[in-house]
C-alpha cells in the first residue's frame, strides 16, 4: 500500500509490523502478522491502535481464543462493562452472546432489524465491542458497517450548522415492556430486567460527536431507542431521523465482514452503525462478545 492513498475519508497511515488490507474504500480492514492470542509487543499495540481510529472496523482471522483471551485483548481498548439488555454467556457477567437457533426468525436479534448503535441511551455508551462466533451458519449471517464519519462529511454546511445544535434524548426505559407487547414468537432475545434504580436508561446526547483523539466529526442519530431532538416534537423529530436514517444503506459508507471460524471483528461504536443480515435459515448463528465503556458523547 502505498503513501498518499485515501481510505475511509483519510490518507491511509503507515503500517510496519502488520500487514493491513482493507476491507472497502469508506471502513474496516483485515489484519494479519499479529497473534492476538499472546500480549502485544508496544509497537504491535501502537499499530493496532492506529487502525482502530482510522478504520472503525478491524478483523482478525485465524485467532482462536479462549474466554480468557479474548478478555485479555479487549482491555487493549479499554474497561470491559456489562450491557443492561444484551443476553450474558455461560454466566459471564462480562461477556455477551448474540445467538440464534435455527428455529427461530432473524428478528428475535436485535441486530438484524436496522441499523443501529449499541447502547446510545447509557450516560457513556459503548466505546467498542469485540465479538467472535462460536457457530455459524454456512453461508449469509454477515454484519454490515456504515461509517458515520462520511455521513456527516458529505451534509452541506448549511445542514450540518442545523444538526451542531440538535440533542437528542434517547431512552431504553421501556425495552422490556415494549417487548412483552410481541407476539410470543417474535421477541427480542433481551437479558433479564435489570434493577432500574441501580441503572441509568435514558440520556440526551448530541446529533454530532466528536472524535476525542482527532477532532473528527460524526453522526450520533441512531434509530434504536430514539425518543426525539430535545426541544421538538416526537412527530417533528421522526421527521428529521426519517431523513438522516436512509443514509447509513448508503453503499460507499460500508463494509461487510464475512464471519468465518476463529475470527474476532472490533468495532467503533461511537462513529460506525451496524447490523447483521438475516439471508440464512434453519442455521444457529451464535456469537460472543466483550464490549468496552466509551466516554460521554461531546
């Protein structure tokens, strides 16, 4: 890869003790010559740091991990912390699954109904997750990235001066109650209701955020527990999100990571969406994943 080459909106750093091959022009790479299964060396991390900021999206292939190892890896990134509504693993505070037996509809996973941010109603959502399958499907079961980056960059000026001084309150009060509505069949696989008064499940955030290392500029409007922009009307604000939404299909903002055994995928859960695709049937999809604290959106 050569100096000067522009992907994921910005000139591509240099890399010298792993090898780098990106996934698409707008996010996400491959990394290879790295076993993450062992400490990493400084530079190593240096590295793996940097592609992390400048692809949103990094995937290991070849890594097979133990529980313990792949907790080991996260805490690169930073303080592992528990998602209120996301399913634990085999008792595992700490660990989450995403899993779908072969019997159900792709729906019951909250991952494949939109595109979305993990946990934007949290005071600090999440920074990043990092998830590997334990069983996959044959074929299909892909996760797609949208990169938030490039929605926001490509906005007018005009629209963008518009969306600095937007707020949005987004609230996860009521999953529970909300999905107690469903039809038995077709509700989310959610963790059990946590105590409400020891958890904070609604905060306002701003329609943009910031990079807090590089200044960058993103899409903070996220579809999922979305209750309105602070100071308009819900119908006012549907609006709005009815607009911003329908960016993120966009296809020259995403990449598709293509699961395979003994892949780890991280993800930026501050600047990217993402989802999963349901194109498989009578298949068990079941995936873990730790997922890092992120700071207040500013």
């Amino acid at each position: 890869m050569t100096a000067g080459v522009i992907v994921a909106g910005r000139p591509m750093p240099q890399f010298e003790r792993l090898h780098i091959e990106p996934l698409s022009g707008a996010c996400g790479c491959e990394i290879s010559g790295v076993d993450i299964s062992k400490p990493l060396g400084e530079r190593e991390l240096v590295e793996v740091m940097a592609a992390f900021e400048h692809f949103l999206v990094l995937v290991f292939r070849d890594q097979p991990l133990t529980i313990e190892q792949h907790r080991a890896f996260s805490r690169y990134f930073g303080e592992l912390t528990e998602v209120p509504q996301a399913p634990i693993f085999a008792g595992h505070e700490d660990i989450q699954e995403v899993r779908l037996e072969a019997n159900e509809p792709p729906t019951v996973v909250p991952s494949f109904e939109d595109f979305h941010i993990d946990s934007p109603f949290l005071e600090q959502p999440p920074l990043c997750a990092l998830m590997r399958p334990l069983e996959l499907p044959r074929y299909g079961g892909d996760t797609v990235f949208s990169n938030l980056f490039l929605a926001y960059e490509d906005l007018s000026t005009g629209f963008k001066q518009l969306l600095a001084q937007l707020r949005i309150l987004y609230s996860g009060k009521d999953i529970w109650s909300r999905n107690a509505k469903r039809d038995q069949s077709n509700r989310l696989r959610l963790r059990d209701r946590p105590d409400a008064g020891q958890l904070r499940l609604e905060s306002v955030h701003p329609a943009v955020r910031t990079h807090p290392h590089t200044g960058r500029k993103g899409l903070f409007v996220s579809r999922g527990y979305f209750r309105k922009f602070v100071g308009w009307s819900e119908e006012e604000s549907r609006v709005l999100l009815n607009y911003l939404h329908p960016l993120l299909h966009r296809p020259q903002y995403q990449c598709r990571v293509r699961w395979r055994p003994d892949t780890l995928v991280v993800w930026d859960n501050r600047f990217l969406q993402h989802r999963g695709i349901g194109d498989f049937c009578n298949e068990r999809r079941h995936l873990v994943r730790t997922t890092i604290i992120g700071e207040r959106p500013v």
